[in-house]
C-alpha cells in the first residue's frame, strides 16, 4: 500500500522486455534508505517487488499483466519514474491510500500554467470513467491527485508547483501515455450495489427510502 506522495525522481538504466514478463533496473538514491531484498517500491504507480539492491539502483521483475495494463510496455532507457517506498504502520497518509495495481492507461493532453498552479487534463478510457468523479482522489504515474473537473473522458486536475516540479508531471510530452489508478472505494460500491451480487442488501431503491438518493 502506498499514498501517492512520491519520494524521488529515478531514472530507467536497465529495461529487458522477453515475450512473458521484463526486467528493469532503476538508479536512485532516497527509496534505497532502509529498503530491502523483497520490499515495494512503487514505480510510476506499479507496485514492484525489489530482487537486487546497489549503491545507487534497485531491480524487479515485471509481471505479463503489468506490462498489460501499464506503461511500461513503452518505457525507455533514460526515462524518468516516480518512485514511492511502501507504507510503514507508522506513516503519515498525505495523499490516499493507492494500492500501486494499474486500472489503465490514459493519455497526457495538455497542461496550463496560471499564476500560482498548474492544470492538467489527461484522457483516459470510456469505460474508467464512472469511477472518477470531481473533487474524489486519483492516482497518475503513481501521483496522488485531486480531480479539479470530470468531462466525458477528459479529467482535469490542479496542480501546485511542488508537485508539478518534483514528479514527472513537469516531463509530460503531449499524448505520452500514463498509469490510471482509480480510487478503489468506488469499485466496491459498484459491487455492493451490483445487481450480480447475490449478497448485496443494498439498491437503488433502499438508497431512496433511506435519504441517499
């Protein structure tokens, strides 16, 4: 489990992909602190599982479903990742809590830069869509961010200079492709109130009765 708050920018020295699963290899420095042969590091969002430590880098094997649903099947040497430690019992929560599964890929659109933040608007999938929703929480190339405005498949999101400069966020090139984690709190309300779920107690018409609707 992750927060969305990441620790540093690393960048890609090592990227074998084989018909089934890659490898990659990642210089850094801050996530190596107390980091340990089996440990998370969350790449871009994609929980990873550490298998080498070196002074300056860490490895892990990526999954054929990873490459699936992420973009790493388009990443490169030299490119820039955000790079998060997993959570510890005793961290602060500053962003929400991001499980580091990818839901999708979407895609970068464009950025505005007004007087003190920036916005960002980014393209994602018809079918992502019921699960973002203004002012709720999403998670892109790892990043814990606030959706400003959900238009169709264009969301927005507002972006203060910190974050803008210390996550790739400021490296995005239009229509480069990112990692999509959805808050998953909405995933279990559409299986509780899902029709196909035998066990499920809630419906549309409980919900009025009872005030929510």
């Amino acid at each position: 489990m992750f927060t969305g708050i990441i620790e540093e920018i690393g960048s890609v020295v090592e990227f074998i992909k084989t018909a089934n699963c890659a490898y990659i290899k990642v210089r850094c420095n801050k996530v190596l602190d107390g980091t340990k042969i089996g440990d998370s590091i969350s790449v871009n969002g994609c929980c990873q599982t550490v298998t080498e430590i070196g002074e300056d880098f860490f490895t892990a094997d990526i999954s054929a479903e990873t490459l699936n649903v992420s973009n790493f099947s388009e990443i490169k040497i030299g490119a820039f990742v955000n790079l998060e430690r997993a959570l510890t019992p005793s961290s602060r929560i500053g962003g929400h809590l991001v499980q580091g599964h990818i839901d999708c890929t979407g895609n970068f659109v464009f950025c505005e830069k007004l007087s003190d933040f920036y916005n960002l608007t980014f393209e994602i999938p018809q079918e992502m869509e019921k699960y973002v929703v203004k002012k709720g929480s999403i998670c892109i190339n790892g990043i814990s961010l606030t959706v400003a405005d959900i238009r169709g498949r264009l969301l927005k999101v507002a972006v203060i200079p910190h974050t803008y400069q210390n996550t790739t966020l400021s490296k995005l090139r239009s229509n480069e492709i990112v990692n999509i984690e959805t808050d998953i709190l909405g995933r279990y309300v559409e299986k509780f109130l899902s029709s196909d779920n035998n066990n499920s107690r809630l419906s549309e018409e409980f919900l009025k009765e009872n005030g929510f609707m």
